[in-house]
C-alpha cells in the first residue's frame, strides 16, 4: 500500500493531509477540555452544539463553494482556505466564554468545508487508475484516523509537560504545513463541463447523482449509520472516562487513540479485503458492526472495557467510510466529480448534524444507557433501507440502449444502439432505469 507514495504529487498531498488533520486531532483533543472546564458534566451539551455548528458549515456550504470555485486554480483556493483555517485556530487558545467556542468553530469549519472536498476529488484525477487510487483511499482513511490516535497520543505528551492552550499552536502549524505542502506541488486542473451551468444547477448536481444511483441511495443510509456510533464516540468519550469513571484526560486521550487505533487496522486490511469482496459487502459488514458495538457498550463501567469496544468501533467506522471514495468515482464523469464529493460531502454531514447534537443532549438528559439504545435503534432503522437501497448485484457498468438517439450518435456508431456504460447519470440518460 506504501508504494503509492513513490507518486510526488500524491505523496505531497498525503502528506498535507496528515499534518493538516494532526492539527485537527489537537483541536478536538482541546475542545473536549475546553468544555470539561467550562460546562463540567454538560460538557457533552456544549460539545454536541459545537459539532452540530461544524455540520450545518458542512451541509450548507460545501456544494456551493465546490460550484463557485469552478474557475479558481484548485491549488491556490486549497491554500487560501488553509491559511483562513489557521488564522482562525490561532484564537482558539483565548476562549472564556460557551459562545466564543461555537463562533470560532464556525468560522474555522467553514473553511474546512469548502476545503476537504475539493481536496477529495483532486485525488482521483492525480490517480486515474483504480488500484492506485484503492490504496490512497485506505492511505487517507489512515490519515484520517490520525486524528483519533496519533493526534490523542501526541496531546497527551503535551499535557504532561504544559496546559491545554498549547495544543491550539500544533493546530496552526498543521494548517501552515499544510498549505505550504499543496503549494508544492501541481494539481490537475478540473475538468469543466462544456456547457456552464449556475452555480444552483451545479451545485445540485451531485445530489442528482446521488438520488438516480442505487449504490449511492444506499451510502446515504449508510452514511446515517456511521454518524450515530462516531456521534456517540466523539462526544461522549469524555463524559465516560472524566465523568462517570472519574479518570484524567490523559485516559480520554487513550480512549480515542483506541478508537482510531481500531480504524487504522480495518484501513490497512481493506485493500487486499476488497480485492475478494464486494464494497457493498464490506460497507454492510462494517455498519453491522458499528451497531452490534454499540449495544454491547450498554453495561460498560470501566476503561479496560470501554477500550477494546472503542476499537471495535473504529474498524467499522473504517470499513463503511473507506470504500466511499471508489464508489463516487466510478459513479460520476469527470466533470462532474466535485460536484459528487461535494454532495456526499453534504450528506454524510447532514447525518453527523442530526447525531452530535442527539448524542450530546441526551446523554446529559437520560444518561450513556438511553443514548446509546436510541442511537443503536437508529442506526438499525438506517441499515434497511441502505440493504434495499443497494442492488446485491451491482456492476459497475450496464448494457442499456438508446433506442432515441439519432443516427449519427457517437454510441449508436460506435456499437449499434446498445452500449456499456459506467453504472452512472449523465445528460444522455435522463430515464435510465435504476
């Protein structure tokens, strides 16, 4: 899977993203202090809603900067919102007040949410052949879990020396690191559509995917899934080792680097494991266990307990959040792939912005145990549809016709009326049955 790095322009980017993130996994490390300190045990109330801000920037305003950015160089827009990014971290460490915190994040993850699926859908157009772009999934996925264990252990080496405040100066420079690494190196320019189109068109236009596509109506299901365990994960670890084991932070830290750490063995295993299996398979089997995960943290009341649940937990987060990436590909043109990542992008956070809020108020209200039956009951009621939604056959390409197309129609010359096609829409095949 390494190998993949021998590509510069990948390596460059991979490496942004690791950095990038470490400064994330910081922040969030810090935050969940931050709260502790301001809230104590409602500190899940104040991290929900902060969440929950993060995910409404995310739903609202990544179709839309991907549509608007259309004509902006994709390097110098991913540094731009780099350094807003880390202009906007370097207040972090002065928050005295509940409100402070939810402006700050805000502002810094609405930056995030133009940036990360723009930087998304360079990364197959960097790595057009699938197997290469296979293992730079599993690469990103383990940088993401970077932030749930590397980023936990590394705040946990600083607290022992210094305060909480300084975790905020390894977000800054992640975000600096950053930009610097993306400006490195040459990105390839988007591929425009030959038409233009409003930014409201083009901005819908993911979603249209989305909604004519079956393996697509089943990642929007899945998507759900995924927030309610992660949702459950990122804002109650700190309730469940500070509050009710009565442990340090240094314990929350070693919480979340299980979880990570369990995301990172899943990530390393997948790309052999979907050689053999299916990405519907493995997607299923992951949100299966995201679900059995949660109901058996029912009659947690310890560490040693918690930790390998939490590990658990993170090879599913893995094995439903890793295929993704291959799916959105070989379902969409390559003009229309950042309006793809955007609309998933916007979906799957629609999902976080119903669970973090869900997790945060009702643990402080009814307590671990109703939270986590609620949030597995949800997550159960999710996975049907995404069963249904999601053909168990499901090729990537069809053999349809075009029995309306004129003769001199470059498909029709090409193979008489009938053609294969990636299982994808475009504005050929508006009836194209599903």
């Amino acid at each position: 899977m390494l190998d993949i790095l021998r590509h510069r322009t990948y390596r460059h980017l991979f490496l942004a993203q690791v950095v990038a993130l470490l400064g994330t996994g910081l922040a969030t490390v810090a935050l969940s202090i931050v709260a502790f300190d301001l809230a104590g045990e409602d500190a899940g109330k104040v991290l929900g809603t902060a969440l929950a801000i993060k995910m409404a920037a995310y739903v609202l305003i990544a179709p839309f900067a991907s549509a608007l950015a259309e004509n902006v160089p994709r390097r110098v827009l991913l540094v731009m919102l780099d350094l807003v990014r880390a202009a906007t971290a370097v207040a972090l460490p002065f928050v005295t007040e509940v409100w402070e915190v939810y402006l700050l994040i805000a502002m810094l993850q609405s930056a995030s949410a133009a940036f990360t699926p723009i930087f998304q859908s360079t990364i197959p157009d960097t790595l057009p052949n699938e197997a290469e772009y296979t293992k730079a999934l599993s690469l990103s996925r383990l940088a993401y879990d970077l932030e749930n264990l590397a980023s936990p252990a590394l705040a946990a080496l600083i607290l022992a020396f210094t305060s909480w405040q300084a975790l905020f100066s390894g977000t800054v420079i992640g975000f600096i690191a950053s930009a610097l690494l993306v400006a490195s190196v040459a990105i390839p320019s988007a591929i425009k559509a030959e038409k233009r189109k409003g930014v409201y068109a083009r901005a819908r236009r993911g979603f249209e995917i989305f909604i004519a596509t079956p393996r697509l109506r089943g990642v929007m299901a899945l998507n759900l899934v995924v927030s309610l365990a992660g949702a459950m994960v990122i804002v109650n670890t700190v309730v469940l080792v500070q509050g009710q084991f009565g442990l340090t932070e240094q314990h929350t830290a070693m919480a979340f680097a299980a979880f990570g750490g369990g995301s990172m063995l899943a990530a390393f295993a997948l790309p052999s494991l979907l050689q053999r299996w299916q990405d519907r398979q493995v997607m299923l089997t992951g949100a299966i266990v995201l679900i059995v995960g949660l109901i058996a943290a029912l009659p947690v009341d310890r560490l040693a307990w918690l930790l390998p649940l939490w590990v658990s937990l993170g090879a599913g987060f893995s094995a439903v959040q890793t295929p993704v990436g291959r799916l959105l590909t070989r379902s969409s043109h390559g003009q229309d792939r950042p309006a793809v990542f955007a609309a998933q992008f916007s979906l799957s956070h629609a999902g976080w912005l119903i669970a973090y809020p869900l997790a945060g108020w009702l643990g402080a209200v009814a307590g671990m145990q109703i939270t986590l039956l609620v949030l597995a009951g949800l997550a159960i009621v999710a996975l049907v549809p995404a069963i249904k939604l999601w053909p168990a056959n499901d090729p990537s390409e069809l053999l349809h016709r075009h029995d309306s197309l004129a003769p001199d129609h470059p498909h029709t010359a090409e193979s008489g009326r009938e053609h294969a096609h990636p299982y994808i829409i475009d504005n050929l095949h508006p009836t194209w049955p599903r």
